[in-house]
C-alpha cells in the first residue's frame, strides 16, 4: 500500500516595502525547509497588495497575486537579489479609494478604506495557516495587525536602514553598507581628479546608520544624520579643513536622505504620500552640495570649492546579496520555521549581541529604532563617536 503524505498545513509568505538583496535567500530557507517539514508553502505577491487584490472564486486568474512555491522554483533564485514575489508598499488598512480593486469597490468607498476583512478572507479561502511577512517597520506594523486579528504569524526583519526595532539586523542591511563603501571610494577618484568636495545621499529616513557605519569604515570625513539637525556652515567649515589636509584636495561626506538642516525639517519632493504616510524625500544631498559650495568661500581664502553631488539610490538596494546577507536570511527563514514547529506564532526572529533569538511581535511597534547620538555621534566634528570595541555587537551602534 502506498504512503500517504499528510500535509501539516499552509504556510504563506510575502515581501513587502522597498526591495533588498537577502529577500531571495530568505524566501527560499522557508521554503525549501517548510516543504520538507512537510508544509506547503504559498508565495503571495506584491506584499500585502496580493491579499487585497485576490478574487474568490475558482474561475478566477488570481495568478498576479499568488504563486505555490517549490524547492526547484526557489532554488533557481535563491541567490538573487531583489525578490521574484515583487513588493509594494500596500498598507491593507489604509487604501485609498482609487487603489480599492474593481471588484470591492461597491463594499468600500470610503476616501481611505480598511481592508483587513478582505485579507482575513483571503488568507481563509487560501488556507493559509500561518503567515510569514518580511519587510521594515511599515509591514510589518500591519502584521502586528494581523497578529491580533487572530492570523498565526512569524515576521522577518528586513529593510537597509536597520531600523526595525528589537533586532540589531535586518536584511539588505550590510549589502547596503558594503555598495555605499565601494561606490564612495570609486567617487574618489573623480572628487581627487578635479579638487572637489563629494557629497553623497545615503538611504536613511529617520536613522543614519548607512551613513554612519561607511563614516566609521573609513568612507567619509563627515556624515550628517536624521537624529541630529545640523548647521550647513559648520559643515562646510569642516569639509574645507578636510580638503586642505588631504593631498589629492578633496574630502567626503555622506548624508542621510532623511538628514535635516537646524531649524528644519525633511526636505520633500512634493506633498504625495504613500499607504504609510511617507512623502518622497526630496534630494537634501544636492541642497547641501549647492550650499556648501556657496559657503566654500568664506572658509578658503574667498575662493570657492566646487563640489560633486551622488545620490546612490538603487545602487545600493540593486544585485545580489553580500555574505552576511545570504547567510543571516537563511537563518532567519530557518528560525521562523522553528517557531511554528514549536507552535508558536506572534513572534519577530532576530539577531542580538551575535545570538539569533526571536522577541514578541509587538515590540515592532512599541518604540522607534535610531541613533543614540549621545553614544555614538560626535556632534562637534560630525561623525561617528567610539571609544572602545569591547564587548559591542557587529554594527557597533547597531544594538538597541
């Protein structure tokens, strides 16, 4: 007589937010382990898009919203950037009505509509059983959500700026400082060639860690971050003293997108905002470039420094993953099938002080994770603060 596998359940996954190498690799160890646990795994796309925008009906081509995964299909790009489920920035509690599907439309008309009761029927008609959402702050606000909505859910932290709060990793982070390094020594070479001053935009919203760590690894003179507003003329005072004592005349400095001049705020492109109420920045680094470069004078004998202005914008969230951002995904995904094997749900698996661990759900929401200035930016000299190596964690300020 033939054996007969029983599967133990569903289990679905999902990208959501901005795109990062180590998305791949992570959805593939949940896979690949998930199946041979004896699970069948469901690849929702689009983030929490593919959960609004799925038609109930067996007639229907719902092909654009989800995908049942197989250890051949993962395996073919699991060493790939960016992610083959695609990823949006869909808040499903907050759509606007131009963005509610056609076929909702007659139910939800409101100017901004909660559509959780949809997801929570989709998820039922699917079968999933327990949800595994990766992203940043923002997805993974919403699967707080769906965590006290009942869903069993498993959260993977991920977003480049490193600043979902009760881990000291998420992935595409050091791929992200690792492109930021390589792509500012290679900007040396034009800022060296012509004398200038290279002003570089990193990501970074609300916390600067991609550009402090670079700071701290060598890649710039000075770094300017969200956590602490700054006065462009002390800035400029710096980077010319900077240039002067390099030999080759130039000098460096990396600046947050999300940075902000003293008695400022962001700088914004326009008043647009997304699901998640972000507006899109606005270029602050060539704000800076142009004022630095009018500056210039009154700290160079009356002679004005040119500068170089870089947004590295995809650059860094492009191709494949580093090392760590292959192995600690791999980790992750592994970690939150541990989780469910041991019948747990509610939890967000972690990297703290080198040990992988898993911290409850919530913790997402419960405080904002930047820069402690005090302990790690020097405020005088605009860069990163350290003292002693002992006993800190891999990122150094990365720790909570």
């Amino acid at each position: 007589m033939a054996n007969i596998i029983k599967t133990k359940g569903i289990i679905g996954i999902l990208t959501g937010g901005g795109d990062v190498p180590g998305l791949n690799p992570a959805i593939r160890a949940v896979t690949i382990r998930a199946i041979r646990e004896g699970y069948k795994v469901i690849g929702l796309r689009r983030g929490w898009a593919g959960l609004i925008d799925l038609v109930r009906d067996p007639k229907a081509d719902n092909s654009n919203n989800y995908l049942h995964l197989t250890e051949e299909l993962v395996n073919k790009v699991g060493r790939t950037g960016g992610t083959f489920l695609h990823t949006s920035r869909t808040r499903a509690s907050h759509v606007p009505k131009d963005a509610v599907p056609e076929h909702l439309k007659s139910t939800y008309n409101e100017e901004i509509n909660d559509l959780t009761p949809e997801v929570l029927k989709n998820l039922e008609y699917l079968g999933i059983d327990f949800l595994i959402p990766i992203g940043g702050d923002d997805t993974l606000s919403y699967s707080v959500r769906m965590h006290h909505e009942g869903v069993k859910t498993i959260a993977i932290p991920k977003t480049m700026d490193n600043d979902v709060p009760g881990t000291d990793y998420c992935i595409g982070f050091s791929t992200c400082i690792t492109r930021t390094i390589e792509l500012t020594h290679s900007l040396r070479t034009s800022a060296g060639s012509h004398e200038r001053i290279l002003v570089i935009e990193a990501f970074g919203r609300y916390a600067g860690y991609t550009a402090l760590l670079p700071a701290m690894a060598g890649a710039a003179n000075r770094c300017v971050i969200p956590e602490y507003k700054f006065h462009i003329e002390h800035l400029t005072e710096l980077l010319v003293a900077d240039r002067f004592t390099n030999p080759s005349h130039y000098s460096v400095v990396l600046i947050s997108e999300g940075a902000m001049f003293e008695g400022g705020e962001m700088v914004f492109k326009d008043n647009e905002t997304d699901m998640f109420g972000h507006k899109k920045l606005g270029g602050i680094g060539d704000i800076i470039a142009t004022g630095i470069k009018d500056l210039s004078p009154k700290f160079n004998k009356g002679v004005k420094v040119n500068t170089i202005s870089q947004k590295l914008g995809y650059l860094v969230r492009c191709g494949d993953p580093d090392a760590i951002d292959s192995i600690v995904p791999m980790a992750y995904g592994n970690l939150a099938l541990d989780l469910i094997l041991d019948g747990k749900s509610g939890r967000l698996v972690v990297l703290k002080n080198g040990r992988y661990s898993n911290e409850p759900l919530d913790i997402v929401t419960s405080y904002k994770k930047l820069v402690d200035v005090d302990k790690h930016y020097n405020t005088e000299r605009l860069r990163p603060n350290y003292k002693s190596f002992e006993n800190k964690p891999l990122f150094i300020m990365a720790s909570d």
